[in-house]
C-alpha cells in the first residue's frame, strides 16, 4: 500500500520522486508509513497528507486535535485494538460511529471492528502521528509500548522489594537464592523481573520474546489472546536471552539450536514455575516461557465449566475400575487442568496413580509423575510399558501421538486398569477415527473407551464493566438458537475497564462436548459408521456439542456471542 501511496503523490505533483525514494530508504531503516516519513523529511504538512488521502480515499478528514471525543465512545475499542490498527473511535449515531484511521483502506480492520462491536463503521481519515497522540491522550491507563518498557524501568526498585526469588532445583532440595543482590548486578536482570513479575501479576499463561531485524518485542498471552506490552532496545536481545537461560540453567554458548528448561520463582511466598523453550530465529532466539502458577490451578470438577449432565457421565466415566477416558482439543485448550482435575477427584489412599506426561506441569501429591524424554528413549510407549509392571489401577498418559502408546493404552484399558489420555481432534466423535486411522481395530475402540470429551476456552465477561448487548434475532437464530429461545434471554459483553485492560474480557471457562461411548454408538463404531453417523447418533442420545455449550454460557451471561463463534464451528 505504501510505495502506491508514495506513487500517487509523485504522479499529483505533490512530491518528487527524489523525496520518494528518501521516504521509502528511511521506511527501510526504522520502518513506519511512507506518509509520516515524507512529514518527518518536511516534503509535505501532516493537513497536506491528511487532506490528499481524503480526496483519494472519497472519505472526510478529521482534526483530532480539535476534536474532544466522549470517554464512552472510546470504550468500543479496546486499547490493543486501537494500537494494533492505528485507529480511534470518534463519535457514536445510532447503529454507527465514526472510526478515525491512518489507513481507510483496511478493511480488515474495519471488519473486525464491525465483528467486534455490532456497528456499522463510518471511516475517516487522521494522519498517523496525529492517532498516535489520540491514543496516548484517551487511553491514559494503557501505556504505548514505549512507555510501559520507560514505567518498567523507572519501577525496577520497587518490585525487587516485593518478593521475586529464583528457586533451584538439586538433586537434594531447593536452594532459594534472592534476588535482590542480583537486580543491582545489571539493568538487563532487572528488567527480566519485571517482565515476569508484571506477566505473572496480569494472569499471564505465556511470554513470549521475539526478536526482528529492527525490533525486539515482548507479549503476554492473557486469556487465550496475545497482547503486546513493550519493545525494549534491540541491542538487549542477546544479554536478555542470555539473562532467561542462566535463570533455567541451559546452555548459553548454543544459540543454533532450540532448547527447553525451567524455572522456579517464588513471589510473594507463592510457588511458580516457568516452562521455557528456546528457538534459533533469523534474529536471535525466539523465547517463549509458560506461567505455572499452581496457585491458579483450579482442581475441582464443578468449576471448570462442566454442565450438569456432562459432568455426571465424566464423573461415572472416571470412576469405573477400567477402561478409557479420552479428552481431545487444541493446544492451551485446558485439557491437562481437566485431566488433573479428574485424578485429583479419584486420588484416594487405596488406589495406585501413574502418569506419564511431557513435561510435568504440576506436582500432585500421592501421584506418581513422570517426565518422559524421548531423547533418552523414555517414550509414552516405554513409560506406559514400566507403568503395567507397577501393579497400577489408574495411568494417565499425557498425550496418545502414535499406534505403539495408543495399542498399549487399548490393552491397559481391556486388562483391568483405568486409562486417561489426550489427543489432538476438533471434536469428540472425530476421536473415533483418529484412532482407527492410527490402526487400533473397531472391536477394541468399542471395546476399551468408555467416553469421549471435547473442550474448548472461551473468555469471561468482565463482571465489572458488563452491559448488555443487542443482537439481532437473525444473527441469535444462525449461531444455532431456536425461535423459541431467542426472546428468553439476554446477551452481555464487555464494555472495558481497567480491570479488564480495556479488553472486556477476565478469565476463562470451559466449554464441554461430553460423549459416554454409549452401546448403539459401539455397534456404529463396529459397522464403520462415519464421523457424521456417530455424531448425529450421539446427539440424539444427550450429547451436548461444543456450540451448544457456548449457546449455554451465552444464556447464561458468562460469555459473549462474539466470543462463543470465536472458539466454536456451527454444528
């Protein structure tokens, strides 16, 4: 878009393609539109730009300088989206309000925007730096990126005085050494505290550090959702780098090859340990680093989320003497909490647990945890196989991913023992046929699982800034309400708050898709029905599919339907 732009100017006579060629070298060197560039240089006015991508957009122009824009109207759009689209809401009438952008022809963001709040988007155009200050000016409790990497720095002293101390691990017991002596060492080990104390302080799952050619950026995954929160110097990268790796002892010469470690932090007397993967980038090592903070961990079954059909059949399934209990979704879908839950709930002193994960992400107590290591040649298969030789009742293994560990879970399950595992599929019945893809006959599917389960995340509502929202009867039928639902109930959003960071949005819930492998659904699975025939027999016989818990929780007011169709497909 931008050297078209830059084109455009040229063939106008606005400017020359001298000064076009600067513009797009300086582009290249600290990025940025070819239209704050050309302002930068002096070859034209911030008006004179605004007022050119006006005529040739067919939109007006706006001052927002001038403009005084009412706080409730910038509560449509979230502070992350304003700063990721550089844009701000100007002025709400009826369905519609008034989107200033430094772009008018995304209209990606105009969709989302759309999507987002329910309106019709009217835009206009405002010069970029002229959105930028907009947004310094309305969203005070949301630094820009630059900002929040100067309030870190300026807050070092005071987080070093709350309590951050890394705790290693020996072969005997822990040695918790303070940091405190340390964050006077160097300003980078400082500023790594932060970064983790401000993650773990927000509810962070993830951080993540990724260094670009011109920029090295570092985001929090909050909620399912990645947000940006600073881009401290370039030059950093590697001393940064180096920083996390002496913290979860790897190898700080190796930076050509991915590595995994760990680190213990106590914070304010609370256990919390980061799981953290290297990865070798064009620019430097890519670090993501995963929050465990069993503090948050919740253990009870009636909390996740469950409905009460649902959890009845997971609660039989989970306490018969043998078989298999399989939950299946995507990555950061939650089902090693509903796992642990699970054991947690049948963790008595009469029976013997085992578990084979990778890696451990929580301690349980009276659970024996393995860590299994592929590199060594502990596998799944080979940990399961040790497992059957120490007199078990209940195996957890983390993760079926081939047709050895899923051939030895089979006969576990047929040989008096009860079996907990995952597999990645999109929904309960399509498990049925991952398996038998993997090659596990018909008969010992019908044979060994007891019940299936499908899950999802789907974000809260902020309790504090909840309103109500109005969607059309339409859009309420097509998601999958019947007519006789959709005047029953009312639907809520969040209108963002500092609570919630501007997002509408604090913690998560599950969303459940429960399919007890009922006798007519091991006769289809015996005749080779489809994923579809099991589906649809499964529905007729309770099942409750992921869409339809969503429609639940939107009836319910503890989630949105943008939210629901974000996580959910139509069934």
């Amino acid at each position: 878009m931008a050297p078209k732009i830059g084109q455009l100017l040229v063939t106008n006579k606005i400017i020359t393609e001298e000064q076009l060629v600067k513009a797009i070298e300086i582009q290249k060197k600290e990025g940025g539109r070819i239209g704050t560039n050309l302002i930068k240089l002096g070859v034209i006015s911030d008006e004179q730009f605004v007022q050119f991508l006006s005529k040739q957009y067919g939109v007006p122009a706006v001052n927002l300088a001038a403009e005084q824009i009412d706080p409730a109207v910038i509560k449509f759009i979230p502070y992350e989206v304003a700063y990721k689209y550089q844009i701000l809401p100007v002025s709400k009438n009826g369905a519609s309000f008034t989107l200033a952008m430094a772009d008018p022809s995304n209209v990606f963001a105009i969709d989302d925007i759309k999507f987002m709040t329910g309106y019709n988007v009217k835009p206009v155009v405002a010069s970029e730096m002229a959105i930028k200050e907009a947004i310094a000016k309305y969203y005070q409790q949301q630094p820009s990126p630059s900002d929040a990497l100067q309030d870190v720095m300026d807050s070092i002293g005071d987080f070093g005085d709350e309590g951050l101390d890394l705790v290693r691990e020996t072969d005997d017991d822990l040695d918790i050494s303070a940091l405190k002596t340390a964050v006077e060492e160097a300003p980078v080990v400082k500023l790594v505290n932060l970064i983790l104390g401000e993650a773990i302080a927000r509810g962070a799952s993830d951080i993540h550090l990724e260094p670009y050619e011109k920029q090295l950026r570092v985001r929090y995954r909050v909620d399912g959702v990645l947000y940006d929160v600073m881009q401290p110097p370039t030059k950093l990268k590697a001393a940064l780098s180096s920083r996390i790796k002496i913290m979860s002892e790897l190898d700080i010469a190796e930076r050509r090859l991915p590595q995994d470690g760990r680190i213990k932090l106590r914070v304010k007397d609370r256990g919390v340990d980061l799981r953290v993967s290297t990865l070798p980038t064009l620019f430097g090592e890519k670090i993501v680093m995963r929050i465990l903070d069993k503090s948050n961990l919740s253990l009870e079954l009636t909390k996740l989320g469950f409905e009460e059909n649902a959890l009845k059949d997971f609660n039989e399934a989970i306490h018969l003497p043998y078989g298999m209990v399989l939950v299946t979704g995507p990555t950061g879908s939650g089902k090693t909490t509903t796992l642990y839950s699970a054991l947690s709930t049948v963790n008595n002193i009469d029976v013997n647990i085992m578990t084979a994960e990778d890696p451990v992400e929580y301690n349980l107590m009276g659970i024996n945890q393995v860590h299994v290591r592929e590199e060594i040649g502990l596998t799944f298969a080979s940990a399961l196989r040790s497992f059957l030789r120490q007199d078990p009742d209940i195996i957890m293994v983390g993760e079926i991913r081939d047709f050895e560990t899923a051939e030895i879970a089979v006969k576990a399950a047929l040989t008096g023992h009860l079996v907990l595992s995952t597999l990645h599929t999109n929904d309960a019945p399509s498990t049925v046929s991952r398996l038998l893809n993997m090659g596990i006959e018909p008969f010992l599917v019908s044979a060994s699982v007891l019940l299936i389960l499908a899950q999802r995340l789907s974000r809260k509502i902020c309790e504090k800034c909840k309103t109500e929202e109005h969607i059309p009867e339409s859009a309420l039928l097509e998601i999958g309400f019947s007519k006789d639902e959709v005047n029953t109930f009312k639907c809520f959003k969040g209108a963002g708050c500092h609570v919630c960071g501007g997002t509408g949005y604090k913690g998560r819930i599950a969303l459940y898709e429960v399919m007890p492998v009922k006798e007519e659904i091991k006769e289809m699975i015996l005749k080779g029905g489809s994923v579809t025939d099991i589906k649809k027999l499964a529905i007729k016989l309770g099942m409750k599919t992921l869409r339809m818990s969503g429609l639940a929780k939107i009836k319910e007011g503890v989630t949105s339907v943008e939210e629901v169709l974000r996580v959910t497909f139509g069934d």
